[in-house]
C-alpha cells in the first residue's frame, strides 16, 4: 500500500557541515541528561510499582484474614446449633433460634461482600493514586526532557504518548484483574453461605423431626390421660359459670323483698337490653351464615367489629322501657295473684332469656374469629414461599456470574487475539462455554420450580391444623340439639306438653321477646350445623386454592426461564457474526500490509556502494589547509601580554585542529550519516507502520501480543539492513584515521612552543601572586589583632556595666574579683603580645643596600649556572635586620615572619625556574632575563611593605595603650566607690534585720499574751458569781493560771534567743567585712603588674616613635639622602594621623556614674584631678585583718566598724527594755479585778438568806 511506501532521500541531496566540537559536547551533555532524567524516571516508576504492591499484599492480607474470621464465626453457629439440637438437647432449642442463627449466617455473608466491596473499592482507588502518580512523574519527566531539548517536540510527545500508553495498558489490566477477583470472591462467599444455610436448613429438620415425633408420642399419652378428665373438667366449669351468670343476672330480680315500682324499672330495662342486643344478634347471624355458607371468611372481620360495638351501646332512656311491660296498676289489675308470685316467674323468664343471649353472642363472636389465625398462617407462609422464592432467584443469578464473568472475558479475549489459529480456539471456548450456560439456565429454573412446590406440602399441615380448630370449636361450643329443624318437626307433631301454670302471668311483650331470642337459638343450629359442613370440604377448597397459586408462581418462573435462554440463543449468533469474523478479516488485512511494507524495504537495500570513492581526495585538500594555518599561529603567540592571551590560542589552535579533525570526520559522517539515513528511513517507516497501528482502547483493531509480534519481524527488517551498513563503516574509519594521524603530528609540534611562552608568563604571574598572598596574610594578621582588641573592649564595657549594677553587693564581689583579674590577665598577655622591637632601618648607609655596590657580582649572575646564595643572603640581612626569635609571639614579630616567609618562598621558585630556563621567547620588558634584575625589583617591593607593617603596629599598640588605661583608673575608681556603697548596704540590713526578725516578733509575743488575757475576759459571765457556779468559776480560775505559768515560763527565755541572733548577724557583717578587705589586694595586685607592662610598652613607644620623626626630619634636611621616597611620604602621612589621634586620646576622660535607691547621683564625672583622691581612702584600704570580731568592748579601729557596734548596742539595749513581767503582773491583776467583780454580784443577796 502507498501508505507504507519508504520515504528517503534523494539521491542529490547535500548534506549541512558537521557542527563544533563544542555544539557536540553540548549535544551529548544533553543526551547524557536525557539518559539521567529517564533513568529518573524508571526509579521513579519502580518505586511507585513497589509502594503500590506493598499496599496492596497489605490490603490483600487484612481481606484474607477477615474472610477466614468470619467464615470461622459461621462455622461455630453451625457447630452450636448442631449441639443445641441434638436428641439431648432438643428441648432446650426453640424455632427463633434458628431464624437469629440464619440471621446472623446473612450478616456475616453480608460483612464478607463488605470486605470484598471494600478490597476492590481500595484496590481501585489505589489504582487511581498509582495512576496519578505515573501521570506526575511522566510530566515532570516531560518538562525535563523539553528543557534539555535534546530531541524534538513531537519526539518528546511520541515517547511520553508511549510511555502513557504503558501505564494505561497496566491500570486497565489490573482493573479487569480486579474485577474478576472479585467476581471470584463474591461468588465463592455465596456458595459458602448457600452450603452453611443448607446445612442450617438440615439440621432444622432433624430438630422439627424429632420434636414431631415427640409431640405425637406424648399427644397420645396426653390424650390417654387426660381426655376424660378434661370433659369433666370442661363440663364443671360450664355449670360454675352458669350458675355465676344467674347469680349476677339476677341479683336484682330475685329480690322479692325490693320495692316493686322499682323492680318493674330494673326488669323493663333488662327486657329492652336483651331486646336490642336479639335484634343486632340475629342480623349478624344472618350475616355470618351467608358468608361462611360462600366461603367469604375474609369478611367475618365485620361481623366481629359489630359485635365488639354491641358491648359498648348505650343505656336505654326509661321511657322507651315502657312497652315491654303493663304498669304496675295494670299487673294488679290483670293478675290476681301476689305481686311476689308475679315476680318469681317473669325473674326467672328474663333469667333464662339473659342466658341463651349471651350463648349466641359468645358462639358468633368465636365463630367470626375462628379462621384468622389460619389467614395469618397462610399468609405468613406465603411470604416465606415468596422470600425463598427470590433468594434462590438471587442465588442462581449469584452462580451464573462467575460463568458470565468468564464469558465476557473469552469474549473479549476472542476480540483481541493476535493470530487466526487462537482465534478459532477461542471461539470453541465460547461454543463450550455457552452450552454449559445454557444447561445451567434449564437447572436453575428446575431449583426455583421446586421452591413453590413446598408451598403445597406445608400449607396441607396447616389446613390440619384449621380443620383441628373448627372441630375443637365444634366441641367447645355444642349446639341445642331441641333446636334441631327435625326434632322441632317431630315434636311439633306429639303432643303438647302438660303447660305451666305460671305461664298465664307473662305478658304478650315478654312472649315476643321470648319467641325472638327462640328465633337467635335457631340461627346458631343453623351456623353450628353450616360450620360442621364446611370442615368435610375445607380440604379440598383450600387445597384447590393452594395449587392455582403454586401454578401462577410456576408460570412466572417459566417465563424467566424462557426469556434467559432466548437472550442466551442470540448470544452465539452475535459472537460468530459481530466478534469472530470480524477479528478474522482484521488479521487478514495485518498480514498483508505486513508483507507488502518487507518487500518495500528489500527493494532498497543495495543503494549504499556508490559513494565511497570521492572520499579520499577531499581528506588530503584539507590537510595542506592545516598546514597553513600554524604558521599564522606561531605570529600571534609572540606578540602576546599574558598567560591566558597565550593559552587562549591553545584552544583556538585546538579548535582549528578540531576543526580539521571534524571536516575530516565530517567527510566520514556524511557518507555515515547517509548509510544512517538509510537505516534510520527504514526506522521511520517501521515507526510509520507502528504509529498506523491502533490498539483496541485507542479505537483500532490491534491487540498488544499482535503488536508485538509486528514488532518482532521489523526487528528482523533491521538486523538485517544493520548488518549491510555496518561493513561500509568499516571501510571509512580505515581511510579517516590515517589522516588524522598526520593533523596531530603537526598540531604536538607547535603545542610545545606554546607551552614554553606560557611558562615564562606564568612565572611573572605568580611572583605577583605570591605578593598579594603576602599582603593578604599580613591583612589577617593585624585584623585578628584588631577582633581581639575589639573583644576584649567589649568584655570591658561589659563587665563596667554588670560592676556598676551590683556596686556594693557583697555576693558579687568575688565574681567581680575574679572578672577584673581576668580582664587584667588578658590585658598583661596582649602587652606581651605588642611588645616593640628595636626600629628596623629601612635604608643604608649610603643609601642603598651594599650588595649593589659590587659589580663583579652582576657579572656572576649573568652566569645561569652560578649559585645566587651569597647574593640572596646579603640582601635578606639588609631588608630583615633584627634577631627574629627574641620577638617570637609578638604583634611586629608576626608580621616580619609573614613577610620573611613570603621572601623566602619567593627566592626558592625564582631559582628554580632560572635554573630551568635558560632561553626565553619573550622580551625583557615582560620577564627578567637575568636573576640579579629580579632580586632589585624584589627587594623595593618587601621593602615598602615592611614599612607598611611598622606603621600599622605603632598605631595598634597606641590603641591598646588606650584601652589598658582606660580600664585601669576605672577599676581604681570602682574599688573606692564600692566599698563605700557596701558599708551603706550593710548598715541598712542590720536596721531591717532587727525590726524584721526581733522587734516584730516580741512585740508579737505581747500581743499574744494580751489577746489570751482578753480571750479568759470574754469567758468570764457574771452567772460565775452565783455560789451554784463556782465550780465553772474554779474551772477558769485554773485556766487563768495555767495561762499565767505558761506565759511567764515563756518570757523568762524570750530575750536571748533574740539577742544571740543580732550578734550572728553582726558577726556575720563583720567577717564579710574583713573578707572584702582580703580580696581587694588580690585586684591591686594585678593591677600594678598591668601598670608596669602598659608604662614599659609606652616608654618603648614612644622611643620608636621618635626615631622614626628623626629619619623623617633627617630625609628632609639631607638633601643627599637617597631614600625611597614612596616609604618617606608614607612615614610623614603617619605621623601626621599619629599625632592627631594622640590629641583624641588625651581629650577622653573615663565617667564613673552610680546611682542610690532614690536615683540621684552618687559621682558623676571623673578626670585626672580627682585620680589623686583615691589615697585618702588608702588607710581603710590598708586595714589590718586581725581585727577583732567579737562583740565584746574592744575598740574598733574603722567608722563602719564603729557605726556598726553603735547600732548592736542601741539594739541590744531596746530588747532588754521590753519588760514582759510587768506585763504579765498587770494582766493578773486585771483578771483577779475582774473575778472579785462578778463575786460581789451575789454577795449581799445570798448573805440575807
């Protein structure tokens, strides 16, 4: 076909030059990013694959254990119910323990659709993630590849377009798996439950078997033993209920006794009673005959509902009672007898009308009831029929879906396969399959006919048991045979019976009622009898009925059946005609665009001989080219500033070679590229075929095994067009090398005269760089020295502020000692460590270095091979004259190490490469050709910076001076103000520590003492007085003194214990006192030993400091002096800033400012005046430690001392004034005062009696 013709290119098609070797190592920097961002990808996939197995063998694992526990928990209900069921134990089971053990066998199957439900349900839902993770890796995987853009645009598309197909083809495979795993779940689960419910059902039978044969065994046994006892029992309870009814009828009437006007009232309304009840009665009986009579047993629930409002009617008015009766004037009238005889005989009528009434209720109302316990029988047996009926519907629906599953699996299967001989085997499959469907369906419908035919055998029980019930109601309630048609007839034609006398004094209104309610007796013959009759037929009628519903539901199910296997018969016809021959013309039309799109291919494959003889002549052309072009190179690497202007024509010599090399190649390449062509057209147009082929999901006719086998013969289409182009290559790698191999030769040779040019350059480079490490290494140095000053005068400013917050603290005067003796340390080792050198002359004495002076020595050192030492020594001595190591760990000293080492690192390669070098390309303008040049332009050069360092350590050791100083006169100053602020401090405690802890305590003893006298007040009530309570009198009158003899044993002690602790606490000031003294020489010690190490520093300083103003001044004067001038006019600059900064210096003056409780001032500023103040404290500085400590007289030799012996004394002295004994006497009296008080209440009365 046309579409699967070979596209390739002409045969005078030109191909582009090759490009750079710089766009080629982009190129495959690129492909090796794609290669890195697709084996990203792959580990990202393998561990999405991973995450996604592991959850689900997780999921897997919880379903497995779930359904193994549930299908446990049945099998215990079944092994229960066996148990509970047995012959042993059969009692004991009812029938609703069956119906909770099917119940629960429903739950526990219902609970494993769950669990498989909810297994597919996460299984999908994992699939969904799985998916959505796939798709965010392919588009980060997509916006790498198109920012790499290594390939083009629709290339990135095709491949993720591939890649997506992949993933999709996964996910639909495992949503079939999974839907067939659950198919296979769900019906495993209902065939497990179908079996535990058969055996259910098993096991219910067994129980009902016994229990029935049980059931008869001791029915008859009962019916042996009790049947006669229970007529007799039946038969007395009719009579005591009769005689009841007539005791509670005719209470009222029998009373002969009772007034008779209202005994005629009681008797008419009975009468209309019994009246209309008759009435209503016989209505319904006409009612209940015709519908029993016609089988309408439905209906009887009227005639019940008009029964029950019969009992709720009314009360008859009294004046509608009348006619029943002639007035008590007319009985008079109308009888002549007793008005007591009248009464017996009309109480006795209604007495026997009031029975027979209520018999005739009684048998209708049980007559209209007599049938619904068996319409609910039947009814309840008719949805249980029903229920079965469309559980085994459901069940067989549940047994054909794993069939159907497996059909629409072949189905699709048979829609998909790859070859003609599977496609014919498949299609046996679904003939196979479809009759074993089509023997399931004529199955199932014989289990769902026999559901409906149970109906029948169990309903046939049931009609028993009705026609039991009528016969046992038949018993219950037996008829009055006197009211037999025949035996009315037959006694109607005897003769009459021998009449009553009393039957003269009934009236014609108690006949009517009498003759009506005869009428009810006979109506209740005529249903007893009608009922009787209906028990012969009951059978037949019912089962009659029985078998029109089993047929209906019978019926009901053929059509199911005929329905399922009509659709069924369709099936195979719409497979053959719409699946099968259509798959079979589809691999016919495969296979033959398969064959023709090989021959195209055959066809070109002999094209690739003809281009390989033009290929030589084009190599040697661009060899002479070569050639040329470095000579040209040679020119510019002369004329070149720098290194890197002479490596730059390394690469640019490099990429002409490349260039070269890749025409070369190029020539190679493009005959390649065309043997490539070839072989990739034929790629492309195996890609065009693929990309023609459309899978199934994507709405073509391909399989993925039919696809693969496409794929698999193109495999072979290229092997065999790779293995022709493979042996043209061969021959153009051998022609290619050989000429390359000559490029090279001439690119080596000029290579190493570049290498020479740019070793001289780099040597001039790095001298120059070791400088600047130099510089950059004294730069460190003095900026470390700076960040140390810099530190230690922030722990300075600190520690002055944490000393002027706790001024006069006697808990911080041991940190602060050992703070400021720190700071002091730290001070004295930095003036070690800017220790000054003796000053370093910076010429000589004529003016430049002696080793200059001697022109033999310049003629030595044109010589290369002579040894520079002496030169290099004598010129080290002349730049470096002081002994370096008696200045070792000092400021300068470091510096002239730093220096010294790069001066010397600097020689060791300057004679390194003069010994190596012997002839240089480059002028002398740009390199030193002989050694002793480079060694005067490197002595100028450390010179100056030697210079530089000088400065810059006198003007950082100014710093420090500074520093030191400042620090110095503020610790003599704090010292001063701290020990005055202290003795503040301790006299103010020792007054709080006395009003606090001894005056408030004692006057709260007193108060005590007092509120326990006022307490004893308070109890006291004059009824003490009275002589009949002097007992309650004598009771407080010890209290009172054991109040007194407590308190008095308490302040005998009281004082002492008080003044012991005001002379701890003097103690206690005293000894800190004498410890704050102790320390203060440890601080004044350190101190002058920083003073002399800062005096000493200074005095060299300034030394220093006027030698160097002294050459400055001598450079100035002396004309002759040939000094370096750039070193001179630094010199002046300095000393300039010098004594401009020394001004700042003497302008600042440190500030000591501490403030009291109330904010104001305690001393403000401090200048060099008030330093000579801080000797008329020295006498209290000075203070012997031997004094005394005690509190005894002796004579204290310090105002702080003296004030603080003041203070204990007045102290001591107010504590002895405290008489708490006069207290106490006082209080007594007041108490015996009191007491006399309430007894001479009562004295002059009693003393009367």
């Amino acid at each position: 076909m046309d579409d699967f013709d070979l596209k390739c290119l002409p045969l005078d098609f030109v191909g582009q030059s090759r490009p750079s070797k710089v766009i080629e190592a982009l190129y495959e920097k690129k492909a090796a990013e794609e290669k890195r961002a697709i084996k990203i990808l792959h580990k990202s996939k393998q561990d999405i694959c991973d995450k996604y197995d592991r959850l689900f063998k997780e999921q897997s694992t919880e379903l497995k254990h779930g359904l193994h526990e549930i299908r446990g928990l049945i099998k215990n209900e079944l092994f229960d119910s066996k148990i509970k069921s047995n012959h042993d134990n059969a009692n004991y089971m009812e029938k609703h323990n069956f119906k909770n053990i099917y119940k629960r066998i429903y739950d526990y199957t219902k609970q494993q659709d769950g669990l498989v439900e909810s297994f597919y349900s996460n299984s999908v839902k994992l699939e969904k993630e799985k998916s959505k993770e796939f798709s965010d890796a392919l588009k980060i995987f997509y916006q790498e590849i198109k920012r790499i853009s290594n390939r083009l645009p629709h290339e990135c598309d095709e491949q993720i377009q591939m890649e997506l197909k992949n993933v999709n083809e996964t996910i639909l495979c495992n949503n079939r798996n999974y839907i067939e795993l659950k198919c296979q779940l769900q019906a495993e689960i209902q065939n497990y439950a179908r079996n535990a419910i058969q055996e259910l059902r098993h096991i219910k039978d067994c129980w009902i078997k016994f229990l029935r044969s049980q059931s008869e065994y001791a029915l008859g046994n009962l019916k042996k033993q009790y049947t006669p006892a229970l007529s007799e029992t039946i038969q007395t309870l009719q009579d005591k209920t009769k005689e009841l009814a007539d005791n509670l009828r005719t209470v009222d009437l029998t009373s002969v006794e009772q007034d008779p006007s209202k005994w005629l009232n009681n008797l008419r309304q009975t009468l209309a009673n019994v009246d209309q009840r008759a009435q209503k009665i016989i209505i319904n009986y006409k009612q209940a005959a015709v519908l029993i009579y016609n089988r309408c047993f439905n209906e009887l629930h009227v005639i019940e509902e008009a029964l029950r409002e019969m009992s709720n009617a009314e009360a008859i008015p009294e004046d509608q009672t009348e006619m029943y009766t002639p007035a008590l004037e007319d009985i008079r009238t109308l009888y002549d007898v007793e008005i007591d005889t009248i009464q017996t005989a009309w109480n006795k009528l209604v007495d026997k009308l009031t029975k027979t009434i209520d018999n005739t209720y009684n048998f209708l109302n049980a007559a209209t009831i007599l049938w619904q316990k068996h319409f609910r029988r039947t009814e309840v047996l008719q949805l249980i029929m029903l229920k079965d009926m469309e559980n085994m519907v459901k069940l067989n629906n549940t047994l054909t879906e794993p069939y159907e599953t497996k059909m629409n699996i072949l189905i699709d299967t048979l829609r998909q396969e790859a070859s003609k001989e599977k496609t014919h085997k498949t299609m046996g499959e679904v003939m196979k399959l479809l009759s074993v469907i089509e023997g399931l369906y004529m199955n199932q419908y014989q289990s769902e006919v026999a559901v409906p035919k149970k109906y029948k055998n169990l309903l046939e029980l049931k009609v028993d048991i009705l026609i039991e019930e009528v016969k046992r109601f038949l018993e219950v309630y037996p008829p009055d045979k006197e009211k037999d048609p025949k035996i009315q007839r037959k006694r109607a034609s005897q003769t009459s019976e021998i009449a009553d006398p009393n039957d003269n004094l009934i009236p014609n209104q108690m006949l009517y009622c009498e003759f009506q309610i005869g009428a009810i007796s006979n109506w209740q013959f005529g249903l007893w009898e009608c009922i009787g009759n209906y028990v012969e037929t009951a059978k037949t009628e019912i089962m009659k009925e029985t078998d029109q519903w089993i047929q209906k539901h019978i019926i009901r199910m053929g059509k199911r059946k005929d329905i399922r296997l009509n659709i069924h018969g369709m099936r195979l016809r719409s497979i053959e005609a719409y699946i099968y021959k259509e798959r079979l013309e589809e691999l016919c039309i495969h296979e033959s665009r398969l064959a023709e799109h090989k021959n195209a291919v055959e066809r070109r494959i002999p094209t690739l001989n003809d281009m390989l003889r033009s290929l030589q002549d084009s190599f040697d052309t661009i060899t002479k080219d070569y050639y040329n072009a470095i000579q040209a190179f040679e020119r510019k690497s002369l004329e070149s500033m720098n290194s890197c202007a002479v490596a730059s024509l390394k690469p640019i010599l490099s990429g002409k070679t490349e260039t070269t090399e890749e025409k070369i190649d190029l020539l190679a390449q493009d005959y390649l590229s065309k043997c490539n062509t070839f072989a990739n057209s034929i790629k492309s147009s195996h890609v065009a075929f693929l990309e023609n082929i459309k899978l199934f999901y994507d709405g073509g006719s391909f399989s993925a095994a039919e696809v693969k086998n496409v794929i698999k013969e193109l495999a072979k289409i290229e092997a065999q067009v790779e293995k022709t182009v493979t042996n043209v290559r061969k021959d153009v790698e051998s022609n290619k090398t050989q000429t390359l191999a000559k490029v090279q030769l001439k690119s080596n040779e000029f290579n190493s005269t570049l290498n020479t040019i740019i070793d001289e350059h780099k040597f001039v480079e790095i001298l120059q760089k070791k400088q600047k490490v130099v510089q950059r290494a004294l730069l460190t140095e003095v900026c470390t020295v700076a960040q140390k000053r810099k530190t230690l005068n922030d722990k300075c400013e600190k520690f002055k502020l944490e000393m002027l917050t706790q001024c006069g603290n006697f808990s911080y005067f041991e940190e602060f000692v050992d703070g400021a003796t720190d700071i002091l340390k730290t001070l004295k080792n930095l003036a070690q460590c800017m220790d000054v050198i003796v000053p370093i002359k910076f010429y000589s004495e004529k003016g430049e270095p002696a080793v200059w002076k001697s022109n033999s020595t310049m003629q030595h050192s044109l010589n290369p091979n002579k040894n520079h030492g002496p030169i290099e020594q004598e010129i080290t001595k002349t730049l470096f004259n002081f002994e370096a190591h008696q200045h070792e760990n000092t400021y300068f000293g470091d510096l002239n190490r730093l220096l010294r080492k790069g001066w010397d690192e600097t020689l060791v390669y300057a004679q390194d490469f003069y010994n190596t070098h012997h002839s240089f390309f480059l002028s002398e303008d740009k390199i030193a050709h002989h050694y002793h040049k480079l060694l005067n332009n490197l002595y100028e050069t450390y010179l100056n910076m030697q210079n530089q360092c000088e400065t810059r350590s006198i003007r950082d050791t100014k710093e420090y001076l500074f520093l030191a100083g400042n620090y110095l006169v503020f610790l003599e100053e704090y010292i001063e103000v701290y020990i005055d602020e202290y003795d503040r401090q301790t006299l103010r405690n020792f007054e709080q520590f006395f009003d606090t802890e001894i005056k408030q305590k004692l006057l709260k003893t007193q108060s005590t003492i007092r509120n326990q006298y006022a307490e004893m007040q308070k109890k006291l009530k004059p009824l003490h007085g009275h002589p009949n309570n002097r007992l309650m009198l004598e009771n407080l009158q010890i209290e009172a003194e054991n109040i007194y003899s407590e308190s008095k044993e308490l302040v005998e002690s009281i004082k002492e214990p008080y003044v012991e602790n005001l002379g701890e606490e003097l103690k206690k000031d005293v000894t800190n006192y004498f410890a704050v003294q102790e320390l203060i020489p440890e601080v004044s010690q350190e101190m002058q030993s920083l003073k002399m190490a800062v005096d000493d520093l200074d005095a060299k300083l300034n030394e220093k400091v006027d030698l160097l103003k002294a050459m400055v001044n001598y450079s100035t004067i002396d004309s002759t002096s040939r000094y370096n001038h750039s070193i001179l006019g630094h010199c002046k600059s300095f000393l300039i800033d010098y004594d401009s900064r020394l001004i700042e210096y003497d302008q600042t003056v440190p500030t000591l400012i501490l403030k009291n409780e109330n904010g104001n001032s305690i001393r403000e500023s401090l200048s060099k005046d008030t330093l000579s103040n801080s000797t008329a404290s020295s006498n209290r500085l000075s203070l012997e430690s031997g004094c005394s400590s005690q509190t005894d007289d002796s004579e204290f030799y310090d105002p702080f001392l003296t004030d603080l012996k003041e203070k204990y004394n007045k102290y001591c002295k107010e504590v002895e004034n405290m008489n708490f004994e006069e207290l106490l006497e006082t209080l007594r009296l007041e108490w015996s005062c009191a007491v006399s008080k309430v007894l001479s209440l009562y004295t002059v009365k009693y003393d009367q009696l």
